[in-house]
C-alpha cells in the first residue's frame, strides 16, 4: 500500500523485484506500481542455466510495464536474449529498462549488449544494478543510460549508490543522484 500511495502521490512508476509463486517453482518477478493503477506483475520469462533448478520461467510476456512513453522490462539474463528485446520493440516499446545483479565483468558485457539494442532498436535503454554482496559474488553498481544512437548518456559509480533520472523523449539526464 505504501508503494502504491507514493507512486499516486508523484505520479511516477516504482519497479520492485520479489519471488512470486509460479505452478511448481517461484518465479522471478517484478511488481510494478504505478500511478492510479492496479499493480502489474512481470516474470522472468528467459531464465539463466544457474536458475533453472530453482525457478521457473514467468508466462509470456511483451515487457510493457509503462504506456507514456511505452517501456519493457527485461530481468537480467533476458537482455541476452535478442527475440526478447525485438517482442518489447514490436509492441511498441521506445524504453527497455533493464533489471541486473551483475559483478564488474557482467556489467562490462551488460553495457555492451544494451548500447548494442539502443542503436539497433533506436530506443532509450537503462540499466539499473545492484551493489554489494549477493550470494558469494560482489556486484559493482554501474547503473546507465543510452540514447537511442547507443551512447551512454550516464554511468553511476561501482562504490556508491544512486538514482538516475532520465527524461526519455529529450534523453537529458536529469538528476544522478549518488
């Protein structure tokens, strides 16, 4: 209730990611909450080797979370997955935000395939990752933003967290808050 008051409040939508039931096994999932709507569930639908024993993939899904402007969501591993990003473009997406837990390597490869989708979907990209320990692996921060041409508009530091703020029509950062 209290994510929802505050996304009513600012008029902003506020993405959390959580394990939801799935038939047999969880699923990883996002709720999204936003302004004056009911809470929307998305569920990792691409799953990596390492999480097949433990979950178990979400129901089919374009990625659309946001109408104004259209904006899909990826959970980490999916950004890898090439039909993911062409389903979000396809049902209109002009915003692909992506969901990570990745360690300093994976963030190198992570910016690398979401320049990559920017440029060839000609759509704003964002990247928002973890920091600090998760399981026996350090993740490094490194939250960004692309133009729609794949340059990066923004990188946070890998030492502190952070917000960053994106106007997605003009792609001027406008606050990074770290």
């Amino acid at each position: 209730d209290g994510l929802q008051s505050t996304a009513d409040q600012h008029g902003a939508a506020i993405v959390v990611g959580v394990p939801t039931f799935g038939r047999s096994m969880p699923r990883i999932s996002a709720l999204v909450f936003r302004p004056e709507l009911k809470v929307l569930v998305y569920s990792k639908q691409h799953l990596h080797k390492d999480e097949m024993p433990f979950f178990e993939p979400g129901p089919e899904s374009n990625g659309v979370i946001h109408e104004d402007p259209v904006a899909a969501l990826a959970i980490c591993y999916e950004l890898s997955v090439p039909a993911h990003a062409r389903k979000a473009v396809d049902s209109g997406a002009t915003v692909y935000l992506a969901s990570v837990a990745k360690t300093a390597r994976g963030v190198d490869d992570a910016c690398r395939r979401l320049s990559a989708i920017a440029r060839e979907h000609s759509i704003v990209v964002m990247m928002a990752n973890c920091l600090g320990l998760l399981d026996d692996a350090q993740c490094t921060g490194g939250s960004s933003a692309w133009s729609r041409n794949g340059k990066c508009l923004m990188q946070l530091d890998c030492a502190n967290e952070g917000i960053l703020v994106l106007n997605c029509q003009t792609e001027d950062v406008l606050a990074a808050v770290r």
